[in-house]
C-alpha cells in the first residue's frame, strides 16, 4: 500500500489508464497485481481483496478484460 498526499482524482490523472483502474470511490488498483475477480471483488498478488463499487463496475470489467 501506498500512502499520497492528493485525492485519487489528481493521482488517476498521473497514472496510465491502461495500468491502473478505479474500482471503488477508495481504491486505485494496479491492473498487473490482480490475479482473480468476480463481479463484486478482486484479490490482488499479496491476497488483498478489494471490493468492487456498484459505480465503478463497468469499467472495472472493461479494463480488467470481462467485457
């Protein structure tokens, strides 16, 4: 985990949108340390399950390759 002093707004702006996707209004996850998802969570290399927003999950299958 990494802790930054902006909102991810700002932090999404900077990133490539090709590796790395909002999936929730919390997290920011990079596309390359998702390892399985479902259409309510993904679980990342270091195990951590993180839960995918109502709002967010169109385009979290979009970019994660469940279109």
């Amino acid at each position: 985990m990494t802790l930054v002093n902006c909102t991810l707004k700002q932090l999404r702006a900077e990133l490539d949108p090709a590796a790395f996707v909002q999936v929730h209004k919390s997290y920011l996850v990079a596309v390359r340390h998702v390892i399985s998802r479902d259409s309510h969570q993904l679980q990342l290399s270091n195990h951590t399950l993180i839960k995918i927003g109502d709002a967010y999950k169109p385009q979290a299958r979009l970019l994660l390759g469940q279109a």
